[in-house]
C-alpha cells in the first residue's frame, strides 16, 4: 500500500541551501521563453492565471508519482537544479529520494496565486518544497488565513493539500523552483516504469 506522507501544518523551513548559480542563470531567461514553455506546461490552471512556469519534471495527470516524465529542459538544467535538491532534502533522510516534479514559478508583480488545494493522487505521496529565487517583502505564501514569507536562501516544505496560494504585493516578479520528493525505498511502488529506474 502507498505512504501517505505527513506534511507540515503550513511551512518547514528545511534549512539553508545555496541557489546562487541557479538565480544568475534564471536572470537570463528572456521573457520570451517564460512564454514559450508556460504554454506547454501541462499544469495549466486558472488558478495560475497570473504564474508562468518552466516545467523539468511532472507527473501526467497527478497520478502516481513513479509514472513522471522529464521535458527536454531538465538535461540541460539538472546540473543546476540537482544540487538544490540533494541539499534541501538532506532533513528527510531519505534512501532513495525520487524527484517527480521539479519547475520555476513565476507569479506576477502585484497579482495572486487563488486558494486552492492540490488534487490526490501524487500529491499525497510526495513532499512539495519552495527556494526562493527572486522575491521581495510583499511576496507570500498563504496556507489558508496565514500568510508566510518564504525567505530566499533557504528552502522550505508546503502543505500543498491544505487550502494554500500565494500573494506578490512586491513591484517585481517573485520566481521560486519548486519540486516535489518522495522516498522510493519507503514507498516501493508495484509496476514502477522504467523511466523511474533510470531517473534521479
């Protein structure tokens, strides 16, 4: 039987984590490619009618986190990302991590991500974690009434099937990387593809 994992109430500061070459190279990416790969992401919600997103990682359908695909950005991103990952994650303890989901947000100056909950699925299975990017004093994430600043320099866990969004009252645009992880060997799944096997 799948783990249901536990979340925090709201936010998990998982520590400090070292995102500089990362924010550097995502200063580069020109406004036009934030277009070109927020129109092929398959996450297109409305509550992120103001958030654009560059996909690496998902999970078709939110099904089964074993089943996530890579686009072709996360060959040339991973060295970057990986890294990023290994170290938020080093609180979990976990055997054998599984990265299923990994993107950039990008919300919107003066605009919000609507209350919403993550459907089931993966999303019970797996840890959602934030690193802030590029943020400001008047960007937080809201876990139902509260509203949480996510400090940049550290990475911080979500409580994704709680009602939750997220705010930018800043005059820039807030960009976090968010992933998701869940532990292979605490969670073995029946029929594991083979795309998992090979992935990191």
């Amino acid at each position: 039987m799948a783990v249901i994992v536990t979340k925090p109430a709201n936010v998990r500061d998982l520590g400090p984590v070292d995102a500089s070459a990362l924010i550097a190279r995502v200063a580069a990416i020109s406004d036009r490619t934030w277009g070109q790969e927020d129109a092929r992401k398959e996450n297109d919600f409305e509550v992120f009618h103001h958030t654009r997103h560059i996909i690496f990682r998902f999970t078709p359908g939110n099904r089964q986190p074993e089943d996530f695909y890579d686009t072709p950005a996360w060959t040339v991103w991973r060295p970057l990302l990986q890294p990023i990952m290994d170290a938020a994650i080093r609180p979990y303890g976990f055997a054998d991590p599984a990265f299923p989901k990994a993107m950039l947000a990008r919300l919107q100056a003066g605009h919000k991500i609507d209350l919403h909950r993550d459907g089931a699925g993966s999303n019970l299975r797996t840890h959602k974690i934030h690193v802030p990017l590029v943020t400001n004093p008047g960007a937080f994430f809201l876990s139902g009434p509260n509203r949480h600043h996510l400090a940049p320099g550290h990475a911080w866990e979500v409580n994704n099937i709680a009602s939750h969004g997220g705010v930018n009252e800043g005059d820039a645009d807030r960009i976090h990387f968010i992933f998701e992880v869940f532990d292979r060997a605490a969670d073995p799944a029946p029929g594991a593809g083979a795309e998992t096997a090979t992935s990191a």
